[in-house]
C-alpha cells in the first residue's frame, strides 16, 4: 500500500482529483469506480472546477458507484443517485447512460445485484476505485463481518453505521435500513483503488487499519492484498499512526 499524508482535506481533495484526472486524460474511455458520503464531496467539486477550467472530458468515461439505499427513489434528496447528480454529474460532460449507480427500488434487489456485477465485469472492470471508510472499517456498505469474496449484494446496515449517516437525514428513523453494495470481492476486483481518509473521526480507523491483521471484523483491511491501492490521509485522521509522516 503507498501512504500519502497530506496536511488537511483541501490538500486531500487536490491530490486525489489529480489522480482521477491524471487517469482520464491518459485513458479516455476508463471506468471510474466512484462513492459518496462527506469524503468526495470536495474531489467533486474539484473535478468540476477542472472539467470548467481545462476542459476534461468524461465524455467517453463510464463510472459506477459503489452502492444505494434501498427504498429510495432517484430524485429524493437523500439517495446516492441524487448525490451524483448534484456533486458531480450535472456539472461535467459524461453521458447519462453511462453513469451507472445500484437500484435501490429494483422490484427484484437480487437480480438487480447480479445485472450491478455484470455490468461491472462487461465494462471490464473499474481502474481506479475511489474508497472512503466507515467508522467500523466498512468500504461501500460491506459492514463487518461480510465475506472477503462477496460480490454486489443486499446489506442490512449497522446501527453505527445508520447513526454516522443521520446527519443527511431529518431523522434516524428516516435513515434506510437496507442498502446495495458492491461486495468486497467487487471492489478488489479493481484495478487501482484509492483510500481517502480524513477528520479525527477516522484517526481509529485509520490506525486499526495499520496495526491489526487482516480479518473480516475490519472490512477495509482486506486492501492490504490489493497490488495498487494508494491512502491519502490528513493529519487529523494519520494522529494517532505511529509511523513518520513522509
Ligand atoms: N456508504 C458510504 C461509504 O461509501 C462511505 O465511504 C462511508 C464514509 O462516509 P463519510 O465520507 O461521510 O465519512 O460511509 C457511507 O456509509
């Protein structure tokens, strides 16, 4: 794993959008594996300064978020594919048909599950994944626990992990208990990934993850197996790591 610390999250955001631009303008036609939540929220913002500024196109890029609440509609305020559209997919030029996200109102979830993996594999994979993490180790919505080989599958959320996300909601009760997520198999099936952790909030996380084995109880810990995954962390979140800063 290559280690990045970077002083604060502007400078996380400049230099994760930098490898995000950096992969598309090398490879026009890549599959970008994108997530949400706080993290990318700034990286988004970058991409589109930069899709104005310099003119990057997305054009022949195809992207697939990591997951989707179950039960919510595309246009309702809390849904991933409304974060999409707001974040980032309004404000570049990439083709509708292809961004393609979960569907958290699929009448049958499994089959949606299983078209979410093929389509995954038609695209022939994702090059670069872009990752957050949960509180508890989770990547995506695979909560401990979740097998290292799961593919695209329904997740029962955890309380933590329902709590952490309240505060995109009015209320806990308004926060879905189900979500789709790619599975952990998917998401090492990437070819690059890139760990985005920031804040005093992950600082636990973040050191579990260096310090512990890998084991299932700390989903994000299987990406020590991965070849090429890159973590940019700030210092808040590197403070209690152990090791110099670079
Ligand atoms: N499903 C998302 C993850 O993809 C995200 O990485 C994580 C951290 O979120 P945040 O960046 O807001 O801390 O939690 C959410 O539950």
């Amino acid at each position: 794993m290559q280690f990045i610390q970077v002083k604060d999250y502007q400078q996380l955001c400049e230099v994760a959008s930098q490898k995000i631009i950096q992969i598309v303008k090398k490879s026009p036609n890549s599959t970008l594996g994108l997530a949400t939540g706080g993290t990318p929220e700034g990286i988004y913002r970058l991409l589109c300064k930069d899709h104005q500024q310099h003119g990057t196109s997305y054009q022949l890029v195809q992207t697939v978020n990591l997951d989707e609440y179950v039960g919510l509609a595309k246009d309702h305020p809390n849904s991933y594919h409304y974060y999409m559209q707001q974040h980032l997919f309004s404000k570049i030029d990439l083709p509708e048909h292809q961004a393609h996200i979960p569907n958290g109102l699929a009448d049958d979830l499994e089959q949606e599950c299983e078209r979410y993996e093929q389509l995954i594999e038609r695209l022939d994979g994702v090059d670069l994944q872009i990752l957050g993490i949960g509180q508890n180790g989770h990547i995506g919505f695979n909560e401990p626990g979740t097998s290292f080989s799961s593919r695209t599958h329904i997740v029962k959320l955890a309380e933590s992990t329902r709590l952490a996300n309240q505060r995109f909601f009015h209320s806990i009760d308004e926060v879905p208990r189900y979500a789709i997520t790619m599975g952990i198999g998917t998401i090492m099936k990437s070819k690059s990934i890139l760990l985005l952790v920031n804040g005093v909030k992950k600082a636990t996380v973040l050191r579990r993850l260096f310090e512990e084995e890998v084991h299932n109880q700390l989903p994000a810990s299987i990406l020590k197996h991965h070849p090429h995954v890159t973590i940019v962390a700030d210092e808040e979140a590197a403070s209690q790591l152990k090791i110099p800063s670079n």
